[in-house]
C-alpha cells in the first residue's frame, strides 16, 4: 500500500490520494457517527474512549501495514516520498502539542507578544529552503551527524553532532510525551502516568516497526486529523460573530472591538477595585517575608481566633469546618512559609496588573522598557527561525523525497501545511478573547455558562473564577485563564457538541504523537548510524543496524517516558532551549559547510562546541531553574541583572552562540589548513542538482 | 570533475537570487517589526504592524520558498544540470 520499488511514480502518487482520500472520508464518517450518537444519548466519557482508540489504533495500524528491515526504508521511507506528502509530514512533525494546544493560548494571554513565535516557527522555512533542503538532498546519506562527517572529514564533528541532535531533541521528546499524557488523561479520565503509556504505545508500534517509513504514513495521516480538528472551531466562532466563515480574513474587526474593550475595562472603577483588592494581597505577603516567623505566628493565631468566634457564635457547621481545615493547613516550618509567601506575592502581584493591550506591540512603562521588550521579542524570533532551521528532526525529512527537485517543492508544501494553522491561531485568539471580555465579563456569577465550572473542576490553574470583591458579578480581574484552555474549550465557548471537544483533544494528542516519533527516530538514528554504526562497527550488517536501531528507540523511548512522568518543572522553557541549543550547534556548521569551501575540520568542530557552550552558559548563569539546578542556591534579581548581557533574557541565548559559532568557524579555518581537493568535490556536488545529468536516486542504497 | 563557466554562472545565479530573497524576508521580519510601535495606520481593522505580525509576513514567506523552488527548478533546466527522470 506504501509503495514498493516496483511502482512507476504516477502510479504510486494515484495510490496514495486514494488512500488518503478514503482516509479522511472515513474520519468525517466517524465523528459524524459519534455526533448522533452524542444525540442518542451516548455518554461523554465513551466518546472520548472511541476518540481514542479509534485514533490510536489507526496510527498502529499504518505502523503495521509498513513495517521494514530494510536500511534505506527504514531510515529515508525508501527516498520516494512526494513532495506534498512529505510537505503533510513535516507538518506534523513540527507542530507539536505546544503549536497545537500553547499557540493560542500563548497570543491570548500576551498579545502581539505572542506573535513572536508565530514569525520565528514559520519564518524558519525560509532559512531551511534557501540554505539547507535541496543540499542536504543532494548529498543524500540518511541523518544530519552524517553530512558533518562527511563535510569536515571525520568522527570529531560527527560525534557533535550526535551529542547535539540528542540534547535536542530528547529535551523536546519529553515535552511531547508529557502533553500525550495530559491530553489523554483529559480525554478518558485516565490517571496520567496511565495515559503516557497508553500514547507511548501508539508511538512505538509505529516507529518501532517501520522507522521513517512508517512515521511518514502515520504523519500524513496525524496531519489530515490535527488541521480539521483545529480549523472547523475556529470556523464555527467566526460565524457566529461575524457571519463569515473565513476568521483569518475578518477577525480585524472583532479585534477593533476588543480593543475598545480594553480601553473601558483599564479604566472601569469595578476592575479597579479588583485589581487594587490583589496589590493589597500582594502588599501584605511582602510585609509577611520581612520576618517570617512573626507573620506565622499570627496567622496561626488570626486562624485559631477565627474557629474560636465561629464557635462561640454558634456558626453554620460547614463554616466551622472551613475555618478548621484552612488552620491545619497553615506552614509547619519556617521555608514553607517562606515559600507560601513568595508565591502570593509573585500571583496577587501579576493578578494586580491591568490587562495587556493585545495590538500593542512592545508594551512598557516607559521607553527604556520598550526598547528592552522589542529587542527580546526580535532576539526571540531570531533564535526561533535559526532554531527552525537548524533541528535534526526536521532536516532529516528533506532526505525522502525522490530529487533535489522536489527537496525545493516539499518545503513549499510544508510552509504551506504549517501556515494553515499559524495563520488561524492569531484569530482564535482574538475570537476567544471577544467572547471573554463581552460574554463574560459583567455576567452574573448565578448566570455563568456551564463549561466554565466544567473546567474549573478540572483543573484550577487552567480556570478559576472568585467574586473577589463580592459584588455577586464577574469582573475581568477575577477571571484566572491558563494559555492552553483556550484551544481545548473553543468548542464549548462555541455552544458546539462534546463531539468536537473529543475531535479537538484527538488532534493535540496527533500534534504531540507525530512530533515524538520523528523526535525518537531522530534520536535512535543517531545512535544507531553515527555512533554505532559510523564509529563503533563499521561492518556491522544492514539487518543488525535496523536492529540496533529499534532496540534503542525502545530504550529512549522509556527513558523520556520516564522523565515525563516525573513532570519536570519549567518544560516550556526547555522546549524553547532546544532551538538556542539547535540554532548555536548546526546552523553555523551546516550552512558554511554548503557555502564556503573553505570551512573545514577544527573550525567546524571548535565552532559547534563554542556556540553550544555559550548558549549553555549563558542559560545557566541567567535561567532560574537552570541557576539552582547548577549552583545549589536559589538566584537573587541582584545576581540575574549582573549576568544578564544587554537585557537579553534567557531564551534567546541563541542570539549569541550562533554569530560565536560564525565567528569561530571562520577563524579557526582560516589558521588552519584547508581541507582537501575531495571535500572541494564533495561541496561542488551538493551544489549542483546533477553535473551529468543523471538522478541522485540511485543514492538510496547506500 | 572540473567545472565549466556555465556551472559557474549557474552558482553565482543562485547565490543571487538566494541574497535577494534573503533581503526580503530580512525586511518583512526585522525591518518591519523594529518599526512596529509607528506604522500602527488602520488596515481593514487591524492595526498594520499587527497584521504584518500575524498574517502578512506568512504570506510572505510561503510566496519566497514557492518562488525560489520554482525560479530553481527552471534555472536547472536552462543550465542542464537538473536530474534526470526516472
């Protein structure tokens, strides 16, 4: 059904729309069926289970159809994937549960602030187009480690290399895995570690089985799922306020209202109120942390005078109760406090402040400030763009594709994939936020919609709603939203049935799937081809590198199981290290492999490690968690400003390691010898598509 | 394989094109967003900057790598360097 050597490619291109075609015909076969059976009285917690297993079974079920031992199937699916499958492919390898789930809730909750990661995750496919795809095609071996060895002559950059792609791509791995778990537990009321496992599962049988191969079909087939799920929302919201089904092309107009909004709700005496309610809160902890055990001794004795009164006064039981439980659940020692107290001044604080305006770019209190904002939200996008560009899983994909030809083509269809769902995220965003601010807000706390206790219960930090000032009505500031609720609740915002919430949560679990089997791929090739099999064995056989190959994803694929399940804290930001530590590694090394001759084995080599070093310092001495993790002890704002390089945050690290990495490449190849008159050849043939006229194909048996 | 003048022109036509299409991107991205706070004018409801932010510069960048495949695939013709078919 994948295609065999056999096939003409005409042939094989018909094939595959069929199967497609009748694959997403029965995917709206099946929800429509689960939506009149919603009708008939089906409950929800069955839905889901169907989303579910139906999904997951499916992506198992391609994992069988192409399974393989065979090297070039394994590693490349065969080098016959066309250019718009591979462009769906790469899509889904890319957009994981952060695009899917975080992007709009980030654009939410941030404003044009957001937008940053909107221009740097889809702006990289330029870099990737211009500089790196048809080459890295071209050249045609089976991972990125593979053309550093190749390039600059030898194991050095080669194990970089690999040392990279694994800190990479693990960090991210683990991110995904974490989110499979979320969203199932989510969709099934699962317990967590239950629903790691039970997505681990689905990512196994297929990669395990069938390798690039096999995550190619699952991938095509995880796209199709994830953009419906995605858009068909979004489309119903824009309908419902604006009449017209295309939300990118009129959400300007909702965003105008919003806007006004705004304007009412920073000046409004209510909002006020509320907000001046959590300075005060946030006050009193900062008075509390001036000496710590004096503010515990009188909470406990404001607690204990509470219980007393209410005693005394004959109150209602269940007041009685409260007062109780809230006095034994007071801090036994002195770091707790400490801790408690920090974390309501750091909450009522941010809950102090007045709403972002969310067209405003750069927002702050002075001009100082905003030039600081928009140089990180341009040293942001900088790092995510080269960060794009530069990321093992993604590059690997340009390697199936049959020709340099299409190489060019596919990152065309892949942009254009990925840019359905970052074009529609800005909009969401608004619609939601238009809903909240004139829906909700000023809505009777008795006349709430359903959805909101609903998620409220389900988890407090994604949303909480408190009569703050207990005027028995809702006010903007009372309203407490997490960034990745705003994907998941959209259909109910929308008053649509369950069936599209279930709909929803089975596209972030194909966004976070596809995204951790092209990541484990990536991983388990590296360590199987370069280190195993370039370095330690060179005569190993093509049937024991698969094996190899397969026995290490299961381990790798265990041990990121096993870190997610410990839920790591501070996982965003990980994810976002992973394209400074990309950025910094590969990109100098690959695009001065492609165009300068002249780069050769130390300025790779010296580069790679000068650039990842920087970056990891750099995060180390500025990155909270980072800082305690490495020096023991908590960092002061005292210590961050002192290491903080021209107001850069953390984040961006990249921004420096990648034009260290240049600069090193550079000069060190320049002191150095040049490298020899076969790496001469070996660029000037990854730079012409053919010099006599004959296809790279024939490079699939290598 | 020593190359010919026509496999040099080919080259520096490419690098060309590469820096021009660089330059484009360069100003939809950095250029535009570094004077975001001024060009703040009414765009169908949008303020203009955040249009450029959200939808404009995609747009953009789907039409660069669409032309620069399709400006490649013609030049490799042209200079007889493309692949062969199947």
């Amino acid at each position: 059904m994948f295609g065999n050597e056999k096939q003409s490619k005409s042939e094989f291109i018909q094939g595959l729309n069929k199967v497609y075609t009748w694959y997403t015909g029965g995917f709206v076969a099946f929800v429509i069926l689960l939506a009149i059976l919603e009708q008939m009285g089906m409950p929800k917690a069955w839905i889901g289970y169907s989303f579910l297993a139906a999904t997951v079974l499916l992506y198992a079920g391609i994992g069988v159809m192409s399974r393989t031992n065979d090297a070039a199937e394994y590693y490349v699916a065969g080098r016959r994937v066309p250019a718009m499958y591979n462009g769906m492919a790469t899509g889904a390898d890319w957009m994981s549960a952060a695009s899917f789930i975080g992007m709009a809730g980030t654009l939410y909750l941030t404003g044009y602030g957001g937008l940053a990661f909107i221009l740097g995750w889809t702006g990289g496919y330029c870099l990737v187009a211009l500089f790196l795809a048809p080459y890295l095609r071209k050249f045609g071996q089976f991972t990125i480690p593979d053309f550093l060895g190749a390039r600059y002559e030898g194991n050095l950059p080669r194990l970089i290399g690999v040392f990279a792609a694994i800190l990479c791509s693990f960090t991210y791995v683990v991110a995904q895995i974490y989110g499979v778990g979320l969203i199932t537990a989510r969709l099934t009321g699962l317990a967590f570690e239950v629903g790691i496992f039970a997505g681990l599962i689905g990512i196994l049988v297929c990669s395990f089985l069938g390798g690039m191969r096999a995550v190619t079909w699952t991938q095509v087939a995880q796209y199709i799922i994830l953009i419906i799920a995605y858009l068909l929302p979004v489309i119903w919201l824009s309908v419902k306020h604006t009449g017209v089904p295309i939300p990118q092309a009129v959400y300007g107009y909702t965003l105008e209202k919003v806007s006004a909004k705004e304007e009412q709700l920073l000046k409004d005496p209510k909002e006020l109120e509320v907000r001046g309610i959590f300075k005060a809160r946030s006050d009193a902890a900062v008075e509390k942390l001036k000496d710590v055990p004096a503010a515990m001794a009188a909470d406990k004795a404001a607690a204990e005078k509470k219980v007393e009164e209410l005693k005394a006064s004959n109150g209602r039981l269940a007041d009685i109760q409260a007062a109780e439980a809230a006095l034994t659940k007071l801090p036994k020692d002195e770091a707790a406090a400490r801790a408690a107290y920090t974390a309501a001044r750091t909450s009522n604080a941010a809950r102090a402040n007045p709403p972002v305006r969310h067209a405003e770019p750069f927002p702050g209190k002075d001009d100082a400030a905003r030039d600081i904002a928009r140089k990180n939200f341009m040293a942001l996008v900088f790092c995510l763009m080269i960060g794009t560009a530069a990321l093992p899983h993604i590059l690997m994909r340009y390697y199936t594709v049959p020709s340099v030809r299409e190489a060019r083509e596919s990152v065309s269809w892949s942009l254009f994939f990925i840019f359905l769902l970052y074009f529609t995220a800005p909009a969401l965003a608004v619609l939601a936020k238009f809903e909240v601010y004139t829906v909700l807000v000023n809505t009777p706390f008795a006349n709430l919609p359903e959805w909101i206790a609903r998620w409220s219960s389900v988890d407090a930090s994604l949303l909480s709603v408190v009569d703050v000032n207990k005027d028995g009505i809702l006010q903007l500031a009372e309203i407490s939203i997490g960034g990745d609720i705003i994907v998941l609740a959209t259909p109910e915002i929308g008053g649509l049935p369950y069936v599209v919430s279930g709909m929803v949560a089975a596209g972030g679990l194909a966004a976070a799937l596809s995204t951790a089997d092209g990541l484990l791929l990536t991983i388990a090739n590296a360590l199987s081809h370069d280190l195993y099999y370039k370095v330690l064995d060179p005569n190993a056989s093509t049937a024991r590198r698969v094996l190899v190959s397969k026995s290490l994803l299961l381990v790798v694929a265990l041990a990121a199981a096993y870190v997610a399940a410990q839920k790591p804290a501070d996982i965003l930001f990980l994810v976002s290290a992973a394209f400074s530590f990309a950025a910094a590694a590969f990109f100098p090394a690959l695009t001065l492999g492609i165009f300068w001759k002249r780069a050769n084995k130390w300025g790779a080599s010296l580069g790679m490690i000068a650039g990842l070093g920087i970056t990891f310092y750099y995060m180390v001495t500025t990155q909270p968690w980072l800082y305690k993790l490495t020096h023991g002890a908590a960092i002061t704002p005292e210590i961050a400003k002192a290491n903080t390089w021209w107001d850069i945050a953390p984040i961006s690290a990249g921004l420096f390691g990648v034009p260290l990495g240049f600069a090193v490449i550079i000069i060190v190849s320049l002191l150095t010898k040049a490298p020899g008159r076969d790496i001469q050849e070996l660029v000037e043939h990854v730079r012409y598509p053919s010099l006599d006229g004959k296809t790279s194909a024939g490079s699939a048996a290598h | 394989m020593q190359l010919s003048a026509r496999h040099q022109e080919y080259w520096s036509k490419n690098l060309r094109i590469t820096a021009f299409l660089l330059g484009i991107w360069f100003f939809v991205t950095f250029v535009l967003v570094y004077f975001a706070r001024d060009i703040t004018f009414n765009f169908f409801g949008w303020p203009f900057s955040f249009w450029v932010a959200a939808q404009g510069a995609l747009v953009v960048y789907c039409l660069i790598i669409w032309y620069y495949a399709h400006y490649m695939n013609k030049l490799d013709i042209e200079y007889g360097v493309s692949e062969g078919e199947e």
